[in-house]
C-alpha cells in the first residue's frame, strides 16, 4: 500500500495552481472540469503516480472559502535548503509563517508556509536526498 495523493478543497482554483507551480514549483499533471456535478480537480506534484504522490485540488462552484477547522496539520514537502525555501517562497510572493530553523527538541531544520487558502505547509531540510526540491 502506498499513499496515491491527498486532497485540498480550495475557493479559487487558478490561485492555487498559480501558488503550487509557480511557488512551490510542482507540476500540473491533469485537469478536468466536472460541471453536471459542479466541480472542476486539479492533480499537481513533482512527478506522478505511480512514482510520486500527487496533490489533488478541488474546486466546488460557487464555494470561494472553507473552515479548516482545528484537525487539519499540514503537508510536508523535503527541500534541499529550508532557509533558501523561504527565500524563495517570498521572492515570488508566497507567505512564510516560520522561518527555517530546528524543530523544537530537536535538530531537524523546519519552516512553514501557508497557501492561498492558508493551508500549512512544512518544509523538511533533507540535504543531499535525491529527492528533496530546490524551490
């Protein structure tokens, strides 16, 4: 078993294409627009599957915002560098809510961003792991 991807329901589509792909630099996989039912999803990732987990935004007609709620936690994405990250998610107007630095008790390098629709997103600092993003 493996994870396949992990949803986010989102208001405003292209915004949070535009945050993942231009900011986060994941990849549009596919797109398909579903309006007998009113929704249109969006798969984005650094690869797709079966290699790679995707990211599935969905879009609901008419819905332009959701409550999080207190149980949702966060994505976590592995970066080269979390300190050059955050830079980078700046540079190109993306929000960073904790800047890089280590886990609280213990040495693991962390920081957060934040989404359009302020969703959470971890950075891990995994240098030199093949598959860790330089944003």
């Amino acid at each position: 078993m493996r994870i396949l991807h992990t949803m986010l329901r989102v208001g405003n589509l292209q915004r949070s294409i535009d945050f993942y792909t231009e900011v986060l630099g994941m990849k549009l996989l596919r797109q398909s627009d579903n309006p007998e039912y009113k929704y249109t999803l969006a798969f984005l990732g650094y690869g797709s599957n079966p290699e790679h987990t995707e990211l599935e935004l969905t879009y609901n007609y008419g819905v332009d915002s959701y409550d999080l709620g207190s149980a949702y936690g966060h994505i976590a994405i592995a970066v080269q560098d979390a300190a050059l990250a955050c830079a980078a998610v700046k540079a190109k107007g993306g929000k960073v809510t904790r800047e890089a630095g280590p886990v609280k008790g213990g040495n693991t390098v962390i920081a957060f961003v934040e989404d359009p629709d302020n969703y959470k997103i971890e950075l891990i600092e995994r240098k030199g792991e093949q598959q860790a993003v330089t944003l």
